[in-house]
C-alpha cells in the first residue's frame, strides 16, 4: 500500500502570532512562546457550492448550483 507523504498545515499561534507548521502526531503548541492554543490558516483555495433557488407559483425549484473559488488576498 503506497501512503503519500502528508504536507504540513500552517497554523498561527493565538498569543503571539507567531506561524508554525504542524504535521500530524505533532505537539499542538506555539514553537515560539509556548501557547497551546493554534488558529489554522486559510487555505490558498477553496470551492464552495451554493445553491440558487427560484420561487414559482409558490415552490421552490431549484436553478443551478453554482462553484464559487474563494482566494485569499
């Protein structure tokens, strides 16, 4: 069974804002002050649906699912 290496996730630490990069098994505490508590970042991208809906003659129907990218600035 082949297992892909697992990426790091960034994290910003909720005292002094500090970012580390935890791997799964790491210790979830700031590498800088200590602080135990770890916000995780945005990611670049992410897609998310949303359904658009139509009101007619008193139900509702479904139009289109839309894909919306959601990009960081």
């Amino acid at each position: 069974m082949d297992s892909q290496p697992v990426e790091p996730v960034s994290y910003i630490c909720g005292d002094c804002g500090q970012e580390n990069t935890l791997k799964p098994g790491d210790v979830i505490q700031c590498r800088e002050c200590g602080y135990r508590i770890l916000y995780k970042k945005r990611t670049r991208r992410s897609e998310q649906c949303y359904p658009v809906l139509k009101l007619v003659g008193g139900r509702v129907e479904l139009v289109k699912s839309c894909s919306m990218k959601l990009v960081d600035s």
